[in-house]
C-alpha cells in the first residue's frame, strides 16, 4: 500500500509517493501536467517542508488521497 498526499498551489501541483520502505518517498512538483522536479526523502514531513521552503506551499493544503 502506497500512501500519496496532493496540493495544488499557484500553477503546480505538488505528490509526495511512498516508495518502498528501503527507497524512501518523493515529492513530484508538476507543471502543465509534467513533472518538473522531484525530491527522494527519508519521510512525508521532510517532503512537506521541501514544498514549503522551496515553492511556499502552505501545509494545510496537503490532502492525503490514500493509497494509489
């Protein structure tokens, strides 16, 4: 079961992913519906505060869409 988080924020759309538990979990930053960034983290909070220093996203905008 992979857990996944969404935010949208200005023109991006924001996906933190599980990846197997040895892998960590990524934050995918998508324009236009391309992805144009991603970041591999130990864990969802560190993903959360990445979005938010590097593109402002505030942390209640994150909705968790369960598994996917």
């Amino acid at each position: 079961m992979n857990m996944v988080m969404k935010a949208k924020y200005n023109t991006f759309e924001f996906v933190i992913e599980e990846d197997h538990p040895e892998v960590g979990v990524y934050l995918y930053v998508y324009q236009d519906g391309k992805c144009v960034r991603d970041f591999l983290q130990n864990d969802k909070a560190t993903c959360t505060e990445i979005a938010f220093e590097e593109f402002g996203v505030p942390k209640e905008l994150w909705c968790d869409t369960g598994d996917e």
